[in-house]
C-alpha cells in the first residue's frame, strides 16, 4: 500500500549495519538510520559505504528511511548479466 505522505530524500551511505540497515547522512547533516525495500532485497541490489541512495520517510518517524534507489555513479560500467544456459 503505497502512502503519499513520504518525505523523499537522498543521501550518502556513511556505515553498513549489520541485518540490512545503513547509517545514511542527509546533505543537511542528519544521520539516519535505514534498511533497504523489497524491490531492492528482490534484485539483489548491493549498496556500500559511500554510495549515493534515495530514500522515503515518514513524517512521523523523521530518524528512520527507506532506500528505494541507488543512485549509479557518472562514469561507471555499467553491470549486463548473462543469461543462464
């Protein structure tokens, strides 16, 4: 169920935790405290220190996020996978 009351943000991963959360600093200096989203866990996205994320908040709970995108690097090749044979 989608709720239109999220706050977007983006930041940069600033620790990797353990059970899927991440210490995310916010460009406005706060440091949160997030976990990946289902879409991400699904495709097996792999997110690091140092990497750009988007995130979802609530209004409620301003300490707590939800990444939803990994922002790619300008200049970085790009992944292809292979097919399975």
């Amino acid at each position: 169920m989608a709720d239109d009351n999220t706050i977007d943000v983006e930041g940069k991963v600033v620790a990797v935790l353990p059970g899927t959360m991440f210490k995310v600093a916010l460009s406005n200096g706060h440091v949160v405290l997030a976990h990946i989203s289902g879409k991400l866990r699904k495709h097996f996205i792999k997110i690091a220190t140092g990497d750009t994320v988007k995130m979802e908040m609530s209004p409620y709970d301003l300490e707590k996020a939800r990444i939803t995108y990994r922002v790619r690097e300008q200049g970085a090749p790009r992944f292809v996978r292979r097919r399975r044979r």
